[in-house]
C-alpha cells in the first residue's frame, strides 16, 4: 500500500468513528426501556384498570405516564425523571415500572 492510500484510509476511518460518535449520542437519546404495571387503584374495583407506564433512555431519563380508572372518571398524571430522579414523588406503581424498566 503507497502513502497516499495509506493516508486516505486513515481518514476515511477517522470519519466513520466520528460518525459512530453521532450515532452513539442519538441512539442513547431514544426510548430504549418501558414497562408498564396495572393494578385497582381504588378498593371495590377489579380488572386492573389503571396502570403506569414508563418510557426511559438508557440514563433513566424519560416520563411516567399514570392512568387511574375510577368508577365515573379517569386521570392522567406524567412525571419526568432525570437520571432516575423525579421531580415530584413516584407512586409505590410507578416507581415499579421504573425498576422493571431498567432491569429489562
């Protein structure tokens, strides 16, 4: 192999790892973990209608997302988490699915 090819093959690799470099940022942006957990949020209710759901990358950063099922009513509550920190205390259910999320 002569020096110029020698040199263009180094920068064609120095290239790439850049490029891997970027890739490696976007890729640990997405949602790479989830887990949801249903349960009866009330006594007297079944079916386990109301559930929590979390989305995280893989720095525990994402949301919780809680849908409570009463008899005549429904609420959704979403709570960010930075780094597995919440801004504001995680329901016992949503604190599960944060676990279960990161353990998969």
């Amino acid at each position: 192999m002569n020096v110029s090819a020698s040199t263009a093959l180094v920068v064609a690799i120095a290239g790439l790892a850049v490029g891997l470099q970027r890739v490696d940022r976007r890729v640990d942006g997405v949602v790479a973990k989830s887990s949801i957990v249903r349960y009866d949020a009330y006594e007297n209710t079944g079916g386990h209608q109301s559930a929590s759901l979390a989305l995280l990358d893989s720095a525990r950063t994402g949301v919780v997302v809680t849908a409570i099922q009463g008899r005549d009513y429904a609420r959704i509550y979403m709570k960010e988490l930075d780094r597995g920190r919440a801004s504001v205390d995680l329901s016992p259910e949503e604190a599960e699915a944060v676990e279960r999320a990161m353990s998969r």
